[in-house]
C-alpha cells in the first residue's frame, strides 16, 4: 500500500501539534490543585460509579482533540490517495490526454517566451507532479498537427504510464516539438480522440486542451461543441488550458499574387501582395521587403493599415532567364513571425509557343496577330507565334501551344476539330477571328453544334453595322473584364475610336444559357454581340465575331488593339498559367511520366536541417505521383526528379501559410464560457496552472478531512458536554 | 429587610472577632428586628399546691398558705427548671472545611453561641458539648447569665481535630441529661449514616427535643471545582486525583441522596432538621430555632 501523497508536504511538520492535548494534559497534571476534602464519601462514591466511563470518555475526549488537530494539518497539506485502496474508490487510472496546439500561432511571442513554451513548460509542470501520484497515471500526447494529418493521428506519446523517470523523458520529447506553420483548430484532434482511445469506460480521463483559444476557430463551434459535448456524455473531464495572457497586435502578408499576363522570361511580371493589420490599431509605414530570386529589390511601402483591414499593393518583377523564379515578401518582425514572409513561384518558360492558323494562304489576318503579339525589336512580350494552314492541326501535336487563333478559317476536318476541342479541353485557350472566309453554317453546325462544341454560339451570317455618323454612342460596349482592361473608363477614347463595320451576327434571341459558362464580353452599339467567352473542359474559348485585319473594322489600326491582344494572349493561356496557391499542411504531389523519370523523386523542405527525403512515386490517378506529406512549415520546396537519361530536373514549390491563423485575437475565460455554455469546463490560464487546481491526482482527500474534521468538533463537543466540561445551568437543590 | 439584618451576614458578622459579642450582636440585632414575639417572655408557670415532705426545698415553701392555715405547702411549677437547651458541636477535622467566610466550624459555633445567648437570655438553661471521636468539652447547663461566657470560652478553645464517632457521642448525652431537654446537634453530619440514626433516635427515645443544623459549605453542596484536582480527605486517608467536572453529576447525586436519607429520618423520628449553609445569614438558623421553640411547645 502506498501512502498518500501531499500537495503541501511541508505542511505535515504541524502533525507535531497533535501532541498539544497530551502536552497540555501532562501540564495539568503537574498543576494539580489540592484541595483537603470532607465530603470524601461522596467523591469516592461518584468515582467508583463513573470511573470507568469517565475514563474513557476522557480518552476520547483527548483522541478526538488530536484528531481535530491532525485532521486540520492534513487538509490543509491536501493529501492525495494513491494506493491500491483507491481503486475502489473509483479512481482506477488517471489517463491524461493531452491535445496541444501547434498551430504557428501558438508562436506569438512575447518578453522572453513564447506560447508554445509556456505551453510545454506547464505540460511539464503537470505531468511532473503527476509522476509522484499513488494512482496509476497515463498521459497521451496529441499535437494538432498530428491529428490532421491523412490517415490515423499519430499522437507522440499513446497512453504511456507516467512513472518517477518519466519527467526526463518528456522534457526531451518536448524540447524536440516546435510549432509548425499550419492554421489548424482543436477539430481534427477532438475528432481523432475517439478512434485512438476508444470509449472512456473504465479509466479516469481528462482532456487537456493546452491552445491559444484564438478568436476565430472558436467564431462558430458548433462542430467543436458537438465533440466537447460527447466527451461530456462520457463523464470525461475537460480542462482548457490557456496560454497567452492577452491579444497582441500582428500584421500578416496575406496573399501575393502574380497578376494574369504573359508568363515569359524577360516579361515583366505584375504582382499583388495584400498586407492584413490583424491588431486593433491602426499602423503606419508598413515596409514589405521584397526579394527576387534571394536578391532584395526596392520595398513596398503601405502608409497606413485600419485596424483589422488589409491594404493591396503591385509591383513588377522582371527575370531575365526562363524557369522557376522566387519572389518572396516579408514584413519586419512581430508577434507572430510565420505570416510575415510569403513566397510565390513563378514559372517562366523562354517565350510562349503560339499557334496561329490563317485559312488564307496569304496570311493577312494572321499578320496582323503576330505584329500585335510578337512586335519584336526591344519590346518583349514572350509570345513566340508560328504562322500556319488549316491542315497543320491535322498532322501536328497542340500541346507544346499554349493558344491557338483560328483567322478567317472557312473549314476544317473533324479530325482538326476534334484535336482543337482536345487542346482547349485541357487547358489550353483558342480564340476565333471572322474574315471572309468564314463560313456561318460551318461555325454553327459544326464548331458550335447546339453547345456541345467549343463554339460559344451559334451565327447566321455576316451583317453591317449601321454607320453612326453622328457618332452619338461607341460601336463597341464593353464589359468588365481583363482583356478590355485597356477600355476602361467611361470616356475612353480608345473605345471612341474603334469602328465597326460588319461582323457575324448571331441569332437575334440569342442569348447566353444563364447558367452556362458563355459570357458576351464585347456587344455592339446595336446590342449584337461581338466577343463572346466560353469556357470548355479546362481550357477558354473567345470568338471575336469580326476581322482580325482592319477588314471590317478599323481596330487593328488602334494602339488598344495590341494591348487588347497581349490581354486576350494572357488571358487564353491562364488556363496553364494559373498559380495555385499551396499552404502548408497540403502534401506536395508530382506528377511524373513513367517514361521520362525515375520514379525516384528527392523532395527537400525549408527546415535545412531535416535534410531532403526521397520518395518513391507510386502510380495514382494521373499517373506516376510522388508525394511529400510532411509539409508542415511554409517557405520552398524543391523536387528533384531525375531524367531517364540521368539528367537531374528541378522544380520549386511555395508554401504559404493560412493567413487567418495571424489573428490572435484570444478569448479569455468567460468568453470560452459563453461559448461552451451547457459544456462542462475548466478554464486554466498555463501560468497559473498548478496539479491542485487540475487534480490530476486520483482520490483528494481534502474534502473528505473537511468532513471529519467537522465531525470531530461536533464529537468533541459532545464528548466535552457528556464529561461535564460544559458549565450547566441548573443549580443543585440545597 | 430591617437594617439591623444586613449586620447579620457572614460577611458583616466576620469582623466581629469576639464569639460572645457576635452571638449577641446576632440575637439582639435578631430581636430588634421583631416585633412582640410571642415565643418570648414565657415564664415559669404555676401547677398546684403539694404537701411539704422533708427533703423538699425550703425556699419553695409557700408561706403565705402556712399563715393562713398552718399546714406546709410547697409550690409546684410546671416545669421545675427553665427549657435545657444542650448544643452539640462537631469539631472534628471535616468542619474545618470552608470555602467562604466562615469555616464550617466557625460557622457552626457562632450558631451554638447565638443560641446560648438567645436561651440565657430568656433565662432558659444552656449548656454546650464539643466533640469529635469523643467529647472534647463540655459545659454543664446553666441559666446563669455569665453562662454564656464558658460556652463561648469553651467554643473558642476547641482545636478541630480527629473524626467523628456520633453514635459514641449522642449515647453519652443520652446517658448524662436524662431529663428532658431540647439537643440541638450542629455538624456536617460527614458521618457513618446509622450511627447517627441511631443516635438521634436514642435522644427521641428520652424525651428530648431534637434539633439538628446540619451545616454545610457551598462547595460541599455545589461542587464547582474545576481543572484537575487532587482531593484529600479531610478525616481519612482518601486521596483522589480527577477531573471534578467528571464526578460532579455522581458527586450532586450521592450528596442529594444522603441529604434526602437524612431529611426523611429526620422527619420519621420528629427530628427537626435545617440544612444551612455557610454562606446563610444568621436570622434564617435562629428563625429556624425559634420556630423548633414553638413547635416544641406544642409537641409537649
């Protein structure tokens, strides 16, 4: 049998007191008084009547006083029972089941500590008292990150006995966790508890959930009550573990992205980066430091930032070379410093392959394209357009092109469509000039073919366009959209001096599927429409419904015709183009041709010291894929794939983190309360946390010393008043 | 109360350090506070006539019947003497015992005297024993009323000492005043019980008129000792160390059932009997003497 142990071990020198009654006793007797008597017979008579009982009561009387003084030293040292005995007060195992927040808000700093330290400190501090309780203890250790990942959780520690030398081991456990990068709320780890414990019958457990409370994970917890509320169904016990002491003000770089345009080396390439003042004040002179490919270039300045707003701003970044370029932009250091950097990866490819097909040997509309897409001398765009016949889509591959134009094309083959279709169904972008050539009821029955062709609508024939010589409205009505960003503004004279003569009239009731993807980007002065947008598979689809040429319009001889094109250029290509955005926590996947690599791939993260990790592609969905699961810290990422010839090939990722999670906006207690009502709950804030406010330690006995400490004096008394230690109020009867 | 009784408390009486003095400043103080007492002036009472036989007292020859008729006549009164009132008092070592002003003896002997001077006064005959085991002191009963002065020197040389044999001393008295008198017995009574009935009822057996004061000290009666104690018996070799709040309630009880035996045989045997405390004032014991008086005087 163990003996139980003392919150306030200290305290037990004052069980010395119980020898108090005994000493005074002794004192008493010293002091006796003596009294010569006559009434002898009397006393003599009454003693040998109540000697026994009074004896014994008087022994009470004594052990009682002792009890009360060593029941009140013991309450006050809180002893905690820890024996075999105590099983069968119901206390079988203490099984501590703790859920720590990893999330990179759990970073915010302040004077010399941070959070997560706070955080593994008071960890520390509990299961270190806990090692010395009576009660066999367990502990299962579950970070947040651990729990979200694909697949079963995997918890650090799982139901592990916490015995004496069990502190060392969890301190370099613990000295080994740093927060990661991810945005992830206590869900996933409430979630998995229950497939990595099982049903709570049978062991005392007690949830901790050791987090930051951040506001906005907590703005709706209906799924999270919902899980809280089953622990309650299983009498488990849940303590929220608080560890920030405050809200503290923190700027994030929200999102930078590269703005759709020609993705090609030497292009310049315009890009946005959105800074967020997630503090309650307004800040001022944000510098955002910006690096190309690890060089730094002048900053972006935001002059003020509301309180709780974000502020955009764009630059231009220019690389020379073809391939996989590096932005990176980052804000001087505060609270939390995971959201102050963000990486985009922009890949330039030498130029962009263009295909222009002319149905007209002489190619005069596709001259006009390529001097707007490829001006050459010392303008560069990046396109690089290859001037072709119909029949060139018959026998050569698309895919090396980005986009098509199809000019004044009268027929093609099926075969030609069905490759063309292909092409834009994959991502690919395909725009369609009129000229004379075009024939409607091709278009119609054969391209457009009631919407299940790429066509975006159906053309009855070429019509012209009244002349306005009063000019009193613009031939062309715009929409807002990025190819007429160059239109923009209501008295553009761009727009005023586009003339359109004739054009490829649609049905009169025509109108876009309101559902569809069709839109009319352009319509003419007599609401016909004139460009008009579908999207198809992945790929876009513009039918420009007039000449490229200044045939039947005089746009080609306008400076917005080359800005339109270059717009319309980039925006066909988007469909490649498109950078997605990655976060941390998303496994970084690679697809690869079985035929050109090596299975091989060799992934290496931003934390140089876990060094790179090869993993061997496995054939999934899209082929051969290698993926990296651990991606829990942001910044770049590289894949080497290795040729079949042995050539090493390079490819870079960025991951950013989840922005919102640089809110750290903190909910104290009573704003947890409100949320969690009808949830039992402890709040704890970390600092403050101590083994006695948690009572981890099986049966406390304090509260049962109360009691008998209660029944003592109320004995005592009785025993005092039936010894006749009470002064009565009768008199005796002279 | 008149103001003369406030002088008649233990404590007012305590400075009056001269028995005799007390016993009078007692009863007259007593007295003044009266108004005619009908117990008092009582005074020899004429019976008959008797024819002179030789041997009878010249003096009571009644010469003016000789005058007139020549013949001896001697006078016959009721009662030949005056009342006898004989005191007992206890001096054994148990009436040392005082908690108050008095101790019980002191108490007990300022009573006696008071008593004498109330009976010398109404030219009764007084006489007084002291004893113990055995009799320390005895004065014979007289009217006379410098009497007074060998009973008070008698009760101020007596030592407290030694224990009590009651039966021993009670027979005694019976033995040496066969006449009939009134015995006022004035002790604690801390005696064996069936002596002292026996004894008592030996008197009543004679004729005698008994009186008992029993007198008692407050803490004999209410026992508030407190802390231990180690108790000495007084008349015996008894000690006992307790706890006195313990055995108050067995103490109270043992007491009260001797003090009920008491009052019941005393009240079987015709005995009057007065349980008085050292801490009474006098008027109660000689209010409790004279009603005895008249009751007396009625039995007879």
């Amino acid at each position: 049998m163990v003996m139980p142990s003392f919150l306030n071990p200290l305290l037990l020198w004052g069980l010395a007191l119980v020898a108090v009654p005994v000493l005074i006793h002794l004192i008493n007797l010293l002091r006796h008084r003596r009294v010569r008597w006559a009434a002898m017979d009397f006393l003599l008579a009454s003693q040998k009547q109540n000697q026994r009982w009074v004896r014994i009561r008087e022994l009470l009387l004594l052990l009682a006083r002792m009890g009360i003084i060593a029941a009140a030293v013991l309450m006050l040292a809180q002893p905690v029972l820890r024996s075999s005995w105590s099983r069968w007060l119901g206390t079988a195992t203490t099984h501590h089941v703790v859920l720590l927040d990893d999330s990179y808000s759990m970073t915010d700093r302040w004077a010399d500590t941070d959070a997560f330290t706070v955080a593994k400190r008071s960890l520390e501090r509990m299961i270190g008292q806990a090692a010395v309780q009576g009660v066999p203890q367990s502990l299962t250790l579950l970070r947040f990150s651990q729990a979200a990942v694909d697949g079963p959780p995997r918890p650090d520690l799982m139901a592990e006995t916490i015995t004496a030398d069990f502190a060392p081991r969890l301190e370099s456990l613990l000295a080994q966790m740093e927060p990661t990068d991810l945005a992830i709320g206590p869900t996933a780890a409430l979630q998995s508890l229950e497939t990595l414990l099982g049903s709570a019958a049978g062991e005392n457990r007690v949830v901790y959930l050791v987090s930051d409370f951040r506001a906005p994970q907590w703005q709706e917890p209906d799924e999270l009550r919902q899980q809280l509320a089953k622990l309650a169904d299983e009498q488990v016990r849940l303590e929220l573990v608080s560890c920030v002491d405050q809200s503290r003000p923190n700027l994030a770089i929200q999102r930078i992205e590269p703005l759709p345009g020609n993705r090609a080396a030497g292009v310049p390439q315009l890009v946005e980066v959105t800074v967020r003042n997630f503090g309650s004040e307004a800040v001022g002179d944000v510098s955002v430091l910006l690096a190309e490919d690890g060089s730094p270039r002048p900053a972006v300045v935001v002059d003020q930032i509301a309180a709780g707003q974000s502020e955009t701003r764009r630059f231009a970044v220019r690389f020379p070379t073809a391939g996989a370029h590096h932005v990176q932009a980052s804000l001087q250091s505060d609270a939390v410093e995971a959201d102050n950097q963000r990486h985009l990866i922009i890949d330039l490819p030498l130029s962009v392959p263009v295909l222009i097909i002319d149905g007209d040997a002489d190619a005069g509309d596709a001259q006009f394209l390529t001097w707007a897409l490829a001006p050459g001398g010392p303008v560069q765009t990046g396109v690089a357009p290859q001037v072709e016949l119909p029949r060139f889509l018959d026998t050569q591959p698309l895919d090396r092109f980005r986009v098509i134009y199809l000019t004044n094309i009268d027929r093609l083959d099926p075969t030609a469509i069905t490759a063309i279709e292909e092409f834009v169904a994959r991502g690919g972008g395909l725009a369609f000039f009129c000229g004379e050539r075009t024939d409607p009821a091709f278009v119609t029955s054969q391209l457009y073919r009631n919407g299940a062709g790429c066509f975006p609508l159906p053309v009855l024939g070429t019509a012209e366009l009244l002349v306005d010589r009063l000019r009193r409205a613009p031939d062309l009505n715009v929409a807002d959209h990025p190819v007429f960003g160059v239109f923009a503004g209501e008295r553009n004279s761009f727009l005023q001096a586009v003339v359109v003569e004739r054009y490829l009239a649609a049905p009169a009731d025509w109108r876009p599927e309101a559902d569809s993807s069709t839109r009319v980007l352009a319509s003419l002065r007599n609401e016909a429409p004139l460009v008009v947008e579908r999207e198809f598979g992945a790929g876009r689809v513009v039918a420009m419904l007039t000449t490229a040429a200044p045939e039947w319009n005089n746009w080609a001889q306008n400076p917005s015709f080359v800005v339109t094109l270059l717009e319309l250029q980039a925006y066909l290509a988007g469909g490649y183009e498109e950078v997605r955005a990655r976060l941390v926590g998303e496994p970084l996947e690679v697809v690869l041709d079985a035929g050109d690599y090596r299975p091989r791939v060799r992934f290496t993260g931003p934390d140089r010291a876990a060094g790179p990790e090869s993993v061997e592609a496995a054939s999934g969905e899209h082929g051969l894929q290698a993926k990296l699961a651990a991606t829990n810290i942001g910044g770049l990422y590289t894949a080497e794939l290795t040729r079949q010839t042995g050539e090493i090939e390079t490819r870079r990722f960025a991951l950013n983190v989840d922005a919102s999670e640089g809110d750290l906006t903190t909910l104290d207690g009573a704003q947890l309360a409100s949320r969690l009502e009808g949830l039992p709950h402890t709040f704890h804030p970390a600092r403050e946390l101590e083994l006695g406010d948690l009572q981890t330690g099986g049966f406390q006995l304090s509260e049962a010393l109360l009691f008998l400490l209660i029944a003592l004096l109320i004995g005592e008394q009785l025993l005092a008043y039936t010894v006749s230690y009470h002064p009565q109020s009768q008199e005796v009867a002279p | 109360m008149p103001a003369s009784k406030k002088y008649l408390q233990p404590e007012a009486l305590r400075r009056i350090s001269r028995l005799e003095l007390r016993a009078r400043h007692i009863v007259e103080g007593f007295l003044s506070g009266m108004h005619r007492s009908p117990y008092f002036g009582q005074s020899i009472e004429f019976l008959q006539h008797r024819e002179y036989a030789p041997g009878d007292d010249l003096r009571h020859v009644d010469w003016k019947v000789w005058a007139k008729q020549d013949r001896y006549y001697v006078k016959q009164f009721e009662e030949e003497t005056n009342l006898r009132g004989l005191l007992l008092v206890d001096v054994s070592r148990s009436m040392s015992y005082g908690s108050g002003t008095f101790t019980k003896f002191e108490y007990g002997a300022t009573i006696a005297a008071s008593l004498a001077y109330l009976l010398l006064r109404q030219h009764d005959a007084a006489g007084c024993v002291t004893f113990d085991r055995d009799v320390r002191g005895e004065t014979p009963l007289r009217t006379n009323q410098k009497h007074l002065e060998s009973i008070v020197q008698l009760l101020e040389s007596v030592q407290t000492d030694d224990e009590t044999d009651i039966y021993g001393i009670l027979r005694r008295v019976a033995e040496q005043y066969p006449r009939r008198g009134m015995v006022t017995l004035i002790s604690d009574l801390f005696v064996e019980r069936e002596p002292l009935f026996r004894g008592l009822r030996l008197l009543r057996q004679q004729g005698h008129d008994v009186l008992v004061f029993h007198v008692l000290d407050d803490d004999e009666m209410e026992f508030r000792f407190q802390g231990p104690t180690r108790f000495e018996g007084l008349e015996s070799t008894a000690r006992l160390n307790c706890n006195p709040r313990a055995l108050r309630q067995g103490y109270l009880e043992a007491l009260e059932e001797f003090l009920a035996d008491v009052r019941h045989t005393c009240a079987r045997e015709t005995v009057d009997y007065a349980l008085v405390r050292t801490s009474d004032s006098f008027d109660s014991v000689l209010a409790a003497f004279l009603s005895n008086r008249l009751g007396m005087h009625h039995r007879n």
